[in-house]
C-alpha cells in the first residue's frame, strides 16, 4: 500500500523540524501560514478491490489528531457515494510542533532566543541560521554567551586559554566548542579583533588573540664540531681546512651528535655555520642519521611548515627533503616548496622505488590533485602513484629504504663539495 499513513505525514513535520523551519517560525514575528502535507490517496481501483482497507486507511487518518481534513465526496460506480480525505491540513504551528512532540523543545529554544536578543543580540542570526544546533547547546549556552562577553570586554587578550577567567568555563570547555565559539566570535567582535588569516579550529587561539603553545622543533647536529646553543658563533676549528675526514665522522658514535628540541622562535635565532639542512619525517631516521660535516637533520612535521619558515637562515643553506614515497609524501614537500623553493627532494626517485619492490606496500587514501611545485623527474613518480601506474595505492615508506642507499647518497654530497 503506497497511501499516506499518519507516520508519513510525521515524517513530513519531522523533516521541516530537521531543517530548522519550526524554530524559525517559533521565534518569527511573522504569522504561521496553515500547513498542507502531501498526502496520496487511494484510487478508484483501489475502492473497487480493497474497499476494507481503504476503510481502516480514512478511519486511521480521521483518529490523528491534530490534523484537520479537508473531505471529497465521491460516487462511486461500484461503491456507492464514499467520503475521502482530499488534503490536510496543520493550522497553527503549535499543531505542528505537538504532532511530532516538539512542543517543549520549542519552547526551550524561545527562551534560549529571549535570553540571546538581550544579552547578545548580534548572536541571532546565528540562532536562526542554526536553531537545531543550538538547541543541542541548550545547558552550555549561557556559558558560550559568557565567554562571547568576556572577549569583548578583553579583545585579543594575549594569554594563554587557561588563563581565561569566567565562572563555569575551563580551557577544555573552550578547547571542546572552538567551532561554535569560532562562529559565535566572528559575529560578536569587531574586525580589528579578529586575525581572519587564521582559520580552522587549530588556529583559534591564534584568530582570536589567546597566547598559543610554542610549536618545538626537533633537531641533530650532525657535525661535532658545530656549537650546540643557540647565538653561538663558529668556533675556529670550523676552517674548511678542518673539516672532519670521513672516516673522522664515521667514527662518531650517534649519541655524540646532540638531539635538541627548540621553540620555533629559539630555532629562528640559530646562527650556525650549517650549510645542509635535512628534514626526515621518520623518527628512527631521524636518530639514525650518519653525521655530515656542516649539517644538520630535522625531524620534520608532516603538513604545515610555517613554524620553520620563521628561521630565516634555512633560506641559505641546501635544504633535502626525504619522506615517503606515496602521494602524501609528494604532497608535503609541495607544501613545504611554498616555503622554501629551492628544496629538493632525496630517495624519492623512480630508481629508488623500483630498486625496493619488495618492500612496497598500499596507502590507505591517495591524494589525487594537481601539485604544481614538483620538478618534472618528481611530478614523473607522483603520477605514477597517483594514476595507479605502477599498482592500486602504491607506496614506499621511507624506512623502508636501505641504509646503504643513504650512505651512498651523502657520499655523493660530500664528493660533490
């Protein structure tokens, strides 16, 4: 049977509910216009050969409350004359609200409504636009409206989250509803309290003035020679005539080469004699990295590379950028080449690829798109993986690279200096 039952005709109010249309028009100055639900109704064949159930199906729609019928007499030729439902109707929205049982939550949206156009009027488009997700907000509103409050009163306060003090809020009640907050904020305040370059939940303390974790940036010096505090100047054992032999540096135990961890700011301020900068984001080859003179390795971020774009002395030194061999791979040192074009790429060439078919293995999700800033050799490899030339969702992690191949390669460097 295909007619409208009384739960298709909820299911109707329900999605209006579900759009936010009925708190709309809960709180709009407007007048409600009666509501007509579709309805599909039995046919003529339908009276002629299940008349009982056409009969239970009118009984059913006559017992529904609240819902108003509008009738259509019909003759029937095998029947008789018969009384059918021709269209109906919910008149008033308190109707509406109550069929689907929405009456209290209504309600509690119109004091949520009251309360937001006197303490927080700007926040009412916001209400309107989202009046279903604010209701979910319904026990925290009071508290976001406060922390709206305390914004304007201190506009990019320049503390840390934590030091944020309203009744009732934590940093991890605003850590929790940045999204919300973030929308709230950005109807609330002036422009000139708004940083609109920073954007996204992981920029809300930034977008909006709170002091932020300093971001570390984890580094080895591969020459023992090189100073190891921030500001110090090259020590004379750094003439070219001094550089360390190779089989000097061969010879110096890894744990001899300083791992050091420095706020982006600290990592900016270096001023070392360092001509090669490596970035892995492996860890394990990070720690494993054989020492180099003049060199330093980074134990490298993945996506975003603003913090080191700070240290403007990176700009002059060659940079090499070893990751995966997959499409994220690729992409990554796209992105970190808006930040420093002359990087280059290191055993994420086809050759390597190819030399470790053993050891390939599948990435879960492939990026697909365009990246502009790759050399032809390495936009070559991309689209080998990105095309599925070589096999569905191909990679190579860079661990999984001999070690040798990486000896062998900073041999060529040094060779080559």
């Amino acid at each position: 049977m295909s007619w409208t039952t009384p739960a298709d005709l909820r299911a109707q109010v329900q999605r209006l509910w579900e759009r936010g249309e009925l708190l709309r028009a809960a709180v709009s100055d407007s007048s409600w216009v009666p509501l007509r639900l579709n309805l599909k109704a039995p046919s003529a064949a339908d009276l002629s050969e299940r008349f009982e159930a056409v009969r239970d199906w009118v009984r059913a729609l006559a017992d529904t409350a609240p819902l108003r019928i509008e009738w259509r007499d019909w003759n029937h030729r095998v029947q008789g004359a018969q009384r059918l439902p021709a269209a109906i109707w919910l008149d008033t929205l308190h109707e509406a609200l109550a069929f689907i049982g929405k009456l209290r939550l209504a309600q509690g949206f119109r004091a949520l409504w009251k309360q937001t156009a006197s303490a927080q009027p700007a926040l009412l488009a916001y209400l309107s636009r989202r009046p279903i997700q604010a209701l979910e907000l319904i026990e925290r509103w009071p508290r976001l409206l406060a922390v709206v409050a305390w914004l304007q009163a201190h506009p990019r306060p320049g503390v840390y989250l934590r030091q944020l003090d309203v009744p009732g809020v934590d940093s991890k009640f605003i850590e929790a509803h940045r999204g919300v907050l973030t929308e709230l904020l950005d109807a609330a305040l002036p422009p000139e309290a708004i940083d609109s370059q920073a954007s996204g939940v992981a920029q809300f303390t930034r977008r909006f003035g709170f002091l932020d974790k300093p971001v570390r940036i984890r580094f080895r010096l591969l020459d023992p020679a090189l100073p190891s505090l921030p500001g110090c100047q090259a020590p004379a054992a750094l003439a070219p005539a001094a550089v360390p032999s190779p089989a000097a540096l061969a010879a110096v135990p890894l744990a001899a080469l300083p791992d050091i961890t420095l706020d982006a700011a600290s990592f900016a301020a270096l001023a070392l004699p360092v001509e090669r900068v490596f970035i892995t984001e492996n860890e394990t080859n990070f720690l494993a990295f054989p020492a180099l003179p003049r060199a330093l390795v980074v134990f490298g971020a993945g996506y975003g590379w603003e913090a080191l774009a700070r240290a403007a002395w990176l700009q002059r030194c060659q940079l090499h950028y070893w990751g995966d061999i997959d499409t994220h791979g690729f992409a990554i040192l796209d992105q970190l080449r808006g930040q420093f074009p002359h990087a280059a790429s290191m055993l994420m060439d086809m050759d390597t690829l190819l030399a470790h078919r053993a050891h390939w293995g599948a990435e879960p999700e492939p990026v697909r798109h365009d990246l502009p800033r790759l050399t032809p050799a390495e936009a070559a490899v991309y689209d080998a993986l990105r095309f599925d030339q070589l096999e569905p969702r191909l990679r190579l992690e860079q661990e999984r690279v001999g070690f040798g191949c990486l000896r062998a390669l900073l041999a060529r460097m040094r060779a080559q200096t």
